[in-house]
C-alpha cells in the first residue's frame, strides 16, 4: 500500500491522545513519522496534534492570526519529571531566510513571506510555552532523521 502525504493516523495506544482518536490528521510524511514516535515512545505519555492554538500578529497584515501548533506532547524525563512541549514539524528550509540566487522574484517573495510568518509564530509560540512552564520546538528532516 502507497502511502500518501496527507491522511489520517490510528493510534496503537489509543489512551495516550489527548482529542478526537478518530480524527488524528497529518499533513506530511514527517508529521506522521512524529505521531507514531509520539505513539510508540514509551517516554511520551500524552500527545494530540492542532489541539494548541496561539494567537500572534502577523507581520504581513499587522493583523492578529491564529496559529495551530503542530503538536503538544508530555514526556517523562530520566529523572521521572514530566514536561511539555509544543512541537511544529517544517522542512529545514522554511526555518531560513532564503536567499533569492537565480529564484524568481515571485518564488522568493512566497518564501520569504513564508519565513517571516513562521517567525512570528514562533515566536509568539515561544512565549506562550514559556508562560506556562513549556517548551517549543522545531523539528525539520534532520531531526526525523529524514533524508531528502
């Protein structure tokens, strides 16, 4: 079977999500290699996904967005602590600022709005995780450990 890059995820531990189990949708490969770690991974002892939305002013429009966070998981840690963390699953290259080369001005202008949006979001992300004693994290390919 084919597997496609959008579709929906069934939990082997079902208990450990937190949200509709019946409604566990990826948008990527990689956002679906992170699901089945956050199901296998006996450390990860909750996880859902788009369940956290953080508001943030856009610096394209000055206007304020809703940003759906990819992931919210709680861990155990070695020491038996648990902590959480907002996860966001991107391609390593939207975490740059592109630069143009030989791009066409069109390509470059979408990326770089891309970018710029995305900071602002995590930005906004960063501060909203840091308010309530959370953590935000980026994962790209490299650590998924995806080869492109």
């Amino acid at each position: 079977m084919r597997e496609t890059y959008k579709g929906r995820y069934q939990p082997k531990n079902p208990e450990k999500y937190k949200g509709d189990r019946n409604d566990i949708v990826y948008r990527s490969l990689w956002e679906r290699k992170f699901m089945v770690f956050c199901d296998m991974k006996e450390s990860v002892i909750a996880w859902s996904s788009e369940t956290v939305v953080v508001p943030y002013i856009s610096p394209i429009d000055q206007k304020p967005h809703r940003y759906f966070v990819d992931f919210i998981i709680k861990i155990k840690n070695k020491d038996g602590i648990i902590e959480t963390h907002l996860v966001e699953v991107k391609p390593e290259k939207q975490c740059t600022m592109p630069e143009r080369g030989r791009k066409q001005k069109k390509t470059f202008i979408t990326e770089a709005t891309t970018y710029v949006i995305n900071e602002a979001k995590w930005l906004a992300a960063t501060e909203y995780a840091k308010k309530r004693g959370w953590k935000f994290t980026i994962l790209t390919e490299k650590d998924l450990n995806i080869k492109t």
